[in-house]
C-alpha cells in the first residue's frame, strides 16, 4: 500500500480510449512528476520554461487564485483502476509512487509552477495509462493546435460580469507601477507612487486617467490584455516624449504634471484610431506629428487646472489631429 498513491477516481472513454479524472495535490504530483527532453525533441511537448515557471509561481502565490483546468497526465503501465460501482465509473485509481514515473503531456508550466512556490494545491488531473508516444503526440497536439478559442466578442459581452467592481482600479495601478519600474519607460521613476516626493505625477492622478481608458464599459484599451494595454501605452508616451523633448519632465511646461497626461490620456481614443491598429511608436509619431510646436507652456496652460479647463485643453489638441480613416491588423 505504501508503494502506491491511491486517490478516488472517475473512469470515461472517448474514442476507445479510456482515461481517468482525479485530483493529487501538487506536492505529490511532482513528486512523481517529469517532462523528458528526448520527448520534445519528437514535438511532443514545449521545452520547459525556467521564466514561464516562474510567472506561474507568482499567479500560485497571488490572491484568490484559482486552477480549475486540468494537468493531462501519461500513467505508468502498473498503475490500476479499481472500480466500486457496478458500472465501472467510479472507484480509485492506484498509482506507483515512483520518481519521475508520470509523463506530463500538457500543463507542464503549471504544475512545475509550484516548484518556485511555497503554496500546495490539490491538482484536477487527467490521466492515460501506458499511452505510446504517437498517441501522445496525439493528444498534445489537438489540445495546442486544433482547438478553436471562443469568439473575442462574446468575451468583451461578459467582462462586466467577470471583472470585479475593482477591476479598473487594480489594473490601472498594476500598469501604473509597471510605467514607474520599468527602465524603457519615459515615466521611468517620474511616479510618485505614495503621492508625494520626487515625481512628475501622482499614481492617482495617473491611474484616473487609465480607468477611463481600460473601463470593459466602453473603453478604448478595454479588448485588449494587459500585457498589449501597456505596450501600447508606453508606445503611445514615448512617441510624445520624443516628439516633445524639450516639453518632456520640464517644470516650465504641463506635458508632463497632471493636466498634460489628462490631455494625453483624453486624445488618447482618437490617436488609437488614426493609428490604424499600428502601434509601433514610428506611426504613433506619425499621427501625433501635428501637434508639433503646440503651445504646453506652464505659463498659458498652468492658469486653471479645472475640469472644464482640461476639457477644453483636450478640444483644442483634437482640432490640430488629422482626420481618421479604416483599421487594419494590430502591430506593436
């Protein structure tokens, strides 16, 4: 008995091939766990990534997560069903406790995840025994490449649902925070993330402004993922910040302090159009070329920092942006 772990188990088969669902916590799952490089050389698996591990082990520590799809697993020809219902649906399955005896044909990220992780979760398993490596190979690629994602649309029709009353808030500071820390960005340590000390800008001046453009309620940056929101936001401020060099981080004009990126951020929905879906920062340049020479000076614009102010600032950089046209693929 000691030699075996034994779980409660549920038997189904599909195309004469009969598998078995259970759950192993993590823990024990990489006990007897491996991914085998001979095997991917064949195509049957992705080489195991150090990094992606790592990224995974941040979601496993993060709160509330959640890993509800399953680990699909190749069972070692000893391990054994043993039914407890007449129909011979469910019963335990017995595997070997054996160092890397199971072959993980898919979720390899996930479950090594937990290797960079001190937290342990009970794993939703899916497991063949003694599979071939064809059929292996099989499996691997109709779950990687021949399945259809849902349509984008009905998933933009559930992110009110599926995004908490918070969702706009954490996201925009999680981008926030990016734009502060990250050495390529033009706001590279110009945050004041508590809202006060060395900075350009407040984080919450600076997280209003992106709620409104990453709202699921209409927002322009709303289809995208939050990996393509912040390409596109630090191509959008580093095609301002070169064309506004002398502007940029200067005190004696507002490009920078809390009007300026509320009037970035509020012409923000036309330039995303007028680029065509070509984020890269040459064509944002292109786009935002007019507004070479436009008059950002403290002095003239600094007077009155009011709603009705920036309202009217942002009217006034509309007018001198070019008419817009069709879209085309997105490029980044």
């Amino acid at each position: 008995m000691n030699n075996f772990i034994q779980v409660t188990a549920l038997k189904n088969n599909h195309s004469g091939l009969d598998f078995f669902a259970f759950f192993l916590e993590s823990k024990i799952l990489l006990d007897i766990s491996y991914v085998s490089k001979d095997e991917r050389d064949k195509g049957v698996q992705r080489p195991l990534s150090e990094k992606r591990c790592r990224d995974v082990a941040k979601f496993i520590d993060s709160e509330g997560s959640i890993f509800a799809n399953n680990i699909i697993l190749n069972l070692p020809k000893e391990t054994n069903f043993i039914p407890s219902d007449t129909n011979g649906i469910e019963g335990v399955i017995k595997i070997p406790k054996i160092s890397k005896s199971v072959w993980v044909i898919d979720g390899q990220h996930r479950l090594f995840g937990f290797q960079h992780s001190n937290k342990q979760l009970k794993l939703l398993c899916s497991g063949f025994i003694d599979l071939d490596i064809e059929r292996q190979a099989k499996i691997f690629i109709t779950i990687n490449q021949e399945q259809k994602g849902i349509n984008p649309s009905v998933l933009y029709d559930l992110l009110p649902i599926v995004k908490g009353a918070n969702f706009e808030k954490e996201r925009s500071q999680s981008l926030v925070k990016q734009l502060n820390e990250d050495p390529e960005s033009p706001w590279f340590n110009e945050v004041k993330m508590l809202g006060v000390g060395k900075g350009l800008v407040s984080q919450a001046a600076f997280a209003r402004n992106l709620e409104i453009l990453i709202t699921p309620n209409g927002g322009v940056l709303s289809p995208y993922i939050e990996n393509i929101q912040y390409k596109i936001l630090i191509n959008y401020f580093t095609a301002f910040k070169s064309l506004f060099t002398k502007e940029w981080g200067n005190s004696k004009y507002v490009l920078t302090k809390a009007i300026g990126l509320s009037a970035m951020c509020g012409i923000f929905h036309k330039v995303h159009i007028l680029c065509e879906n070509d984020f890269r920062i040459e064509n944002m340049l292109t786009q935002i070329n007019n507004l070479k020479g436009f008059d950002f000076s403290s002095s003239t614009r600094g007077k009155s920092t009011n709603k009705v102010a920036i309202q009217q600032f942002i009217l006034e950089i509309l007018k001198e942006l070019p008419d817009v046209s069709k879209s085309v693929d997105i490029k980044v």
